[in-house]
C-alpha cells in the first residue's frame, strides 16, 4: 500500500524505509544497511541527540573513502548533526544529502556494524515524513570503476514526545488515545433520522409522499442536450442492480428555470411513489440532481447486486453557494497516474466540486508531454542518480536510485493522448480542469530539461536552434536560494527564449484542450516562492534593466514577466491565475524589510489569485485583495492544505509547517470570518483571535464580490502512492465540499466568542455523525472503494474500565485482551471494559470493508504513545 513511501509498523517496533524502485541487491555489490536511532530534538538549550549505525551486510567491504551515501530528507540531514565523528554530512542540492567518510573512518568489513551518535544545535523532526529516506551507496570499486547500490534505511520508532517536540513553547499534549477522547467527547452518537440525507447539505430538504422503487427497471428520460447526464447515470446504476428486476417506472432529466434555480448548477430533485425528476438550471445542475439522488442510496448499495432499493419521497431545491469549488493536485514532486487522476475526479464530482487545478511542473518534475520539446520529458520527467545530473533530474522526496516509473513516484508523465483523456473525463462529470506550469520559480525541471535541449543540439551542431528556448544564461552570476533551497529553479525573465518557450507551452496546451472539446479559459502560472538574489547577476538582465524603472531588481523584474505574462494570456483568450503573489507588490518599511500589499498595477487585469498564506499578519490577506479588486480563491493553508499532518502523532504522515488539517479542520473554515477559522498553531498555543478581529481589516461588501470559491490543495512532497492521495484527501474533502458548496452556517461570520464555537460544535456534531453512519462506509466500495484515512480510537482510563470513542459516531471499534492485533473478526466496543490486571487491551477501528486505523495499547508505558 504504501510503496516509495515510509513503512512503520508499530508491532514489529521499528519503521523500515525502502528506496523503492531500484535495482535489488546482489553479492556483486556493496550491501549497506543505515540505521538511524533518533532521541530528542534539541529544544532550546538541550541539544539534539541521535545515533547513526551503518551494518554491512553484504561480503564485500566498505572502504575507508572514496564512497558516499547520498539520501533525501525534507527537514535537513538527519538533523544538523553538528559533533558527528567518523562521517561527514553535506548537502547536494535541494533535500539531497550524502554521507562521506572523514579522515577518521577506517572502513567497514563484511558483517560489521558501526555506530556514530551525534549531538545537535538544529534541525527537529516531526513525525516519520520527516525522516531520511530513498538512500543510495555510491563507491568506486578496485578498478575504479563507479557502482551504485540501494541502501536500506531503519528508522527505530518515535514513542516520547522529547522524539517529536518542536521547540521550548511547544505546549501540544501527547497526541495519544488520551488526548484522542478529550477532542472527541462532546460528540455523541445520533438519531438518523436528525441527520441531513445528503451531502453537501442542500438548501432545503422535504420529506413528502410515499417512496419510490428505484431499480435495473427503472428507465431514464432525457430532454435533448442532456445525453451526456442520462449516459453517467444509466453507467452508475447498471452494476448496482440485477438484470430485469423490480418495476418499471421514470428518471426524468430536464433543464428549467424553477423558483430559487438563479446560479449555474442549481437544481430540484423530486421523488415520488411513481418516479423521480431533476430540473437544472443548466446541464451542470442536472448532473447534481444526480448526485444527490445518488447519496439517498444506501451505502451497503455500492458493495453488491441490488434487486431494487427505496428512495423516500422529498423534495430538494439546492444551489451552490460559490461558484467555484476546487481541488488542486500537485503531480510535480511525486507522480500520480492517469487512473488515479480519473479516480479522483470521480469522488470530486460526486460532492460537487467542479474545478481541479493541475498542478504539472514544479522543479522536480516536468508531467506532461510537449510536441517538439521532447526532452521536457525524457529528462524532466525522471528522477535518479546520474553522475552531474546528465541524463536525469536527481532524486528528490526518496525517489531512489534509479528512474523507474513502475516503481517510483519520481518518475511519470502524462502523454498527450492521457492529457486528453482527463480533460474528457473531467468534462463529462462538469468539472473544469486549471492547468498549471509553475513560473517564473518552482522551474528546475524545465531549466535542466532545456539545458539537456541545448547539450544535445550543440552537439548535432545546430547551435543556433539549441539556443531557441534556452531558459538559463551559462554565466549568470546571480546567487540565490529557493525556499526549498534550490540555487537554479528561477527562468532568466529577461532572455527572449524564455518567452519562445512559454509561448510553445500555452499554444500546445490550448491545442489539447482544443482537440479534447474542451475550452481553456484560465491558465495557472504559479508565480510563488522566487528568491531573493534572482536576476541580479544576469548579464540580461542587467541590461534591461537600464530600461525600466529603477527600483529592486526582483520586484522591477516580476512585474515585467507577469506584464509580459497577461498579454500573451491575453492575446490567447486566457485568464491569467496565479498564487497570491502575482497580485502583490512589496513595499519597504522600516528599518528594514518588506510588507506585501495588493499590486495597484494588475486590478483591472482580471488576475485571479489563489491566496494560500493566512499565517499570523497574513490571516487577512485574501480580504485585503478582494477589497482591492482582485478576484480571489480562497486556498488557506490553515485550513485547507490537505497535505499537511492530520494531528502531531508521529506515525501521522504529511508536513506541519501550516499547522494541522483534520476533517473538522477543512469544515470549520469560515470565508467570511477568517480569523476564526483555526483556534491554535501547530505548537497547541492560542491563536490571537480576538486581537486580530478587532485590529484587522474585514471583507467589505464590495470585496465580498470577488471571493469565486474555495480550494483545498494537497502537495505531494509526501505523498507517494495512490491509496496515500485518497488517505490525505477523505475525509478532509468532504468538510471542503460543505463549505464550498452548503449556505452560509449561522455561527460562520460571528465574531469568536463561546456561543460562537457551541454552534459550531453542535454543528459538526451532526456532520460527524453523517461522515460515521453513512459516508465512510460509502467510501468504501462506491466508484471502486478509497483508502480514506480511518482515524484510531480514543480512550479514557477510570476506575479501571477503559471508555473508547471515535471521531465520528458510528464507527466500528475492534478489541483484543489476549495480546493479539484486533481484526474484523475481533469483539465489537460496545461498552466499558473491564481492566484485568496484569493484561493489555489492543484496539482499532474498523471500516466495512475490514480495513483498520492503527492500533492503540493500553495500558501503556508511562510518558510514551499509546499507538
């Protein structure tokens, strides 16, 4: 399940980390195990303590030099091990480092193991995402010839909180069962019948008349230019129900304008003893109608061969609350395949959300094929060692060793044909697709591809060719480092090529969607993260610069692009899209530094900007755009980074920098108060709420009007796996969907008080309820079944009886009191139980389809997890 990808496992003791992906070991090569023994981080003047071990395994030694042990670690080397002895740790480049002997290193025999502990001054750990992993030897053998071998990496596991502390104000408690019931105890389980039948909840819902018998003979009627919604729901329901069973009575699908059906995607679905209609306001609002009609299935529906199934009589009148609703999934990092893409626009669709922003490139990949550019993908598409990175992008997110895209994520590419395929089948569900290639920065893997371009035609002697979309100038003496500490990911802007290139890569895209029947209206540039130090040195630039208005290079420069930028998008019938920062200006302040503000020179260019950062004095930036003029997405990574870890539990994947972003996380996001929208940092410390509502600028009326929508992103630094894309997504999506889609809440918009948070929280409580009794278990099986997160249980420990709850009431708990692991066949948590002395209690919850969260043990030893 979880290939290239970490591997813990809590009943053997210790997380074992593959390099996946490459070649197996053989006795002709150098057999080297790492294992890395981690005890606390340093946290203010306690240094950070651990212990590498390297253990040959194989029959041939480890030389005393001239090997090294190259690995990729988010967070920096394995930390900043400052007192190591024995071995040296530096970087390459990126999150790639190597491990070389030191003068003191005398080699390692077969079957011998070594140990170095190292003592720290920086670098923290977090959880097992932030561990080191996709480890490589690399040596040169008697003859001196270089060979390379996989590396397999131990990670001995993380169980005191000294392991996981972020610094001397980290206040978080123990992220065990314990602290597990007391999140969990205000949620009690429901009534069905107090529960919304569908979900996103609609506008309003009618229960009326007698129930209709839906079945396999249950025939669909179609007004003209509705084939596409009749042809999706005669698909979904042929293998649901048996062939000539039950009666025969009438879907009918048909475009109106009923009361209240004003927005695009409004619709009524009706249901009746002898048959079930949907009118939309368009094709899209029939295409909901369908969905909701679908989630009154039951949800054991999906999982077997139905005779017929009730559907009670009501009446639905719905309309989406904002007009956008989007998911953004970044292939560039780590590679997801087509099917998977197709996978998922199935479930987005079902909640309807109707945009998914592709995010393609990024600096350690390029994903989608480009006629007449080939290298973009037989360089920029793999990942792997090379010597000087010739033949390929080196290897980033523990990618490995070698580029195989059978078994790593660091490899892929869409094709044309697949490219195209997506944006039919996207089409067919009403979803728009937002392409994006990241520019001017997140741009190694086009710069290297181009580079690879220019070697390749230079040497077929074609050099004036290989310099057409040339995006780097060999002696540019600029000095700078990415936030992901890349020195060459930012295009040289001012070279010709570089707007030769971009052009050739909006023109082919447009002839995809082009030749999918699809429109392309909006064209996502990135424009995010470009560092300080860029452009400065470029002989280019430099003379541009004498050209245009003096001021920093960087800032002078990005308006230049994003100008250039506008009109080509322009001239091409395209909106321009980017992150926040393509609507911002920098301004100085005093006595030194930067504060960003709404670029007064791009509001009435029709810019949309997807405001990610709501970080301290940022939290009300999206306000300060749209207030401005800007149209804005709200894309808050507080509340809506899918990627980042659902609590501070170390075997939790996923990155904290933002935070923590759980179901009820995405759920509680308010547009219209923000600053109540997430209560704590990611260290457990208050948030000033208060302070911010009453210093802060608001969402003004005419601002209100540029909010399009809501979308939640999930970056893939660590997500390797299709069944991991489906564990960070659900159930978060569904709280996004609510948001997005459902009416205003009545708490949303109030300023924070208590009566504030007993609303939301009587709120949620009926939203959790409805994630347990119905739609997890849905997950399960329909479209093919999802491996959503299963959250592990709570417990509370009085008077010798264990209490266990989960978030989401409805939920199975399995128990064992014989030593065993809990599993589907396991006695079912209905009560207290009983603590025999001496005895241990494993538990787990259980989806319907066996599949289990991770396992809690109690009692546990004091001061350590319980899972």
């Amino acid at each position: 399940m979880l290939k290239n990808y970490f591997l813990y496992s809590l009943i053997l003791g210790f997380m074992v980390f593959n390099c996946g992906g490459n070649k197996s070991q053989s006795n002709d090569y150098i057999q080297i195990e790492l294992t890395w023994k981690h005890q606390n981080n340093a946290i203010g003047d306690l240094p950070g303590k651990g212990e590498i071990q390297l253990n040959n395994k194989g029959s041939i030694p480890l030389p005393s030099k001239k090997w090294a042990i190259y690995f990729n670690q988010i967070t920096g080397p394995i930390p900043e091990a400052s007192s190591l002895k024995g071995l040296r740790l530096s970087n390459v480049v990126g999150e790639l480092y190597k491990i070389e002997p030191d003068p003191s290193f005398s080699g390692l025999n077969a079957g011998e193991k070594k140990d170095f502990p190292y003592t720290s001054v920086e670098g923290v750990t977090f959880n097992y995402s932030a561990v080191p992993q996709g480890a490589f030897l690399v040596y040169e053998d008697e003859k001196g010839v270089e060979k390379t071998n996989p590396v397999s990496i131990e990670i001995l596991p993380f169980k005191r909180k000294e392991q996981f502390q972020l610094s001397p104000e980290d206040n978080k408690p123990l992220p065990d069962a314990f602290w597990r019931f007391d999140q969990q105890a205000g949620i009690s389980l429901l009534s069905p019948d107090k529960l919304p039948l569908i979900l996103p909840n609609p506008v309003s819902t009618t229960l009326q008349g007698s129930s209709f018998s839906l079945s396999g003979n249950s025939k669909i009627v179609a007004e003209k230019g509705l084939e596409n919604e009749k042809v999706y729901l005669q698909n979904f329901m042929d293998p649901l129900f048996s062939k000539g069973s039950g009666t025969n009575n009438t879907i009918t699908l048909k475009i109106g304008n009923e009361s209240g059906m004003e927005k695009s995607g409004a619709y009524q679905l009706e249901i009746n003893k002898d048959q079930i209609t949907i009118i939309g306001k368009d094709a899209q609002g029939v295409f909901y109608g369908i969905q909701s009609l679908i989630h009154l299935f039951p949800s054991d529906a999906f999982s077997k061969k139905n005779t017929s199934l009730s559907l009670p009589g009501l009446l639905v009148k719905d309309a989406p609350r904002y007009e956008y609703r989007g998911y953004h999934l970044d292939v560039g990092r780590n590679f997801h395949s087509k099917k998977t893409i197709l996978h998922l626009l199935d479930i987005l669709a079902h909640y309807k959300m109707n945009t998914f922003h592709f995010h393609l490139t990024d600096d350690e990949g390029w994903r989608i094929e480009i006629p007449g550019l080939p290298e973009l993908t037989a360089f920029g598409s793999k990942r792997g060692y090379s010597k000087d990175e010739k033949s390929f992008l080196q290897p980033s997110y523990g990618s490995g060793l070698l580029p195989d895209a059978d078994k790593s994520s660091g490899t892929g590419y869409y094709t044309r044909n697949d490219f195209i395929e997506i944006l039919k089948y996207a089409r067919e569900r009403h979803i728009k697709v937002i392409p994006e290639v990241d520019i001017p920065g997140h741009a190694r893997a086009a710069i290297k591809s181009m580079e690879a371009r220019q070697a390749r035609l230079q040497l077929d002697g074609n050099k004036s060719a290989s310099e057409q979309y040339r995006l780097f100038t060999p002696n540019d003496k600029s000095a700078y480092r990415s936030v992901q500490n890349y020195p060459d990911n930012v295009l040289d802007v001012c070279k010709e090529s570089t707007y030769t290139f971009i052009g050739k890569i909006f023109d082919e895209i447009i002839k995809m969607y082009q030749d999918a029947g699809v429109p392309l209206k909006t064209m996502h540039v990135g424009g995010d993260e470009v560092p300080e130090g860029v452009w400065k040195g470029s002989p280019s630039c430099l003379d541009l610069l004498t050209q245009l208005p003096k001021g920093n290079p960087k800032d002078v420069l990005t308006q230049y692009f994003l100008t250039r930028l506008d009109k080509m998008l322009d001239e091409r019938g395209i909106q321009l899209a980017g992150w926040e920062e393509v609507a911002l200006i920098r301004i100085p302040k005093n006595p030194k530094g930067f504060r960003y503000e709404p670029n007064p020179n791009f509001t009435k260019d029709g810019f949309l900007a997807y405001v990610w950062n709501s970080l301290g004095e940022s939290v009300n930036l999206s306000y300060r755009l749209a207030n401005a003029g800007y149209d804005v997405v709200l894309s808050n990574v507080t509340n809506l980074y899918f990627d980042l870890a659902y609590d501070g539990h170390p075997a939790e994947p996923g990155l904290i920098w933002g935070g923590y972003v759980d179901t009820k996380t995405a759920w509680r996001f308010s547009p219209n108060n923000q600053f109540a929208a997430v209560l704590k940092d990611n260290q457990g410390n208050d948030m000033p709420v208060t302070q911010w509502e009453n210093t802060m600028e608001w969402l003004k009326p005419e601002g209100k009007k540029h909010i399009k929508g809501i979308q939640g992103q999930l970056w893939t630094e660590t997500v390797k796996t299709a069944d991991m894309v489906f564990y960070y997504t659900l159930p978060k999506l569904l709280g996004l969907a609510e948001r997005a889609w459902t009416t205003e809440a009545a708490w949303e918009a109030k300023r924070f008080s208590p009566e504030r948070e007993n609303q939301l929280n009587a709120d949620w409580e009926i939203f959790a309820n409805k994630l347990g009794q119905k739609e997890l278990a849905k997950l399960d099986y329909i479209f093919g079944g999802y491996s959503y997160r299963v959250p592990p249980p709570g417990a509370k420990i009085l008077n010798d009886k264990l209490t266990i709850n989960t978030p989401f009431p409805g939920l199975q708990v399995r128990f064992t009191q014989d030593g065993k692991e809990p599993a589907s066949n396991s006695q079912i948590y209905t009560s207290p139980i009983t603590l025999k002395k001496g005895s241990q209690v494993k538990f787990a919850t259980f989806t319907s389809s066996g599949r289990k969260s991770r396992t809690v043990t109690l009692p546990a030893k004091e001061g350590e997890l319980t899972d």
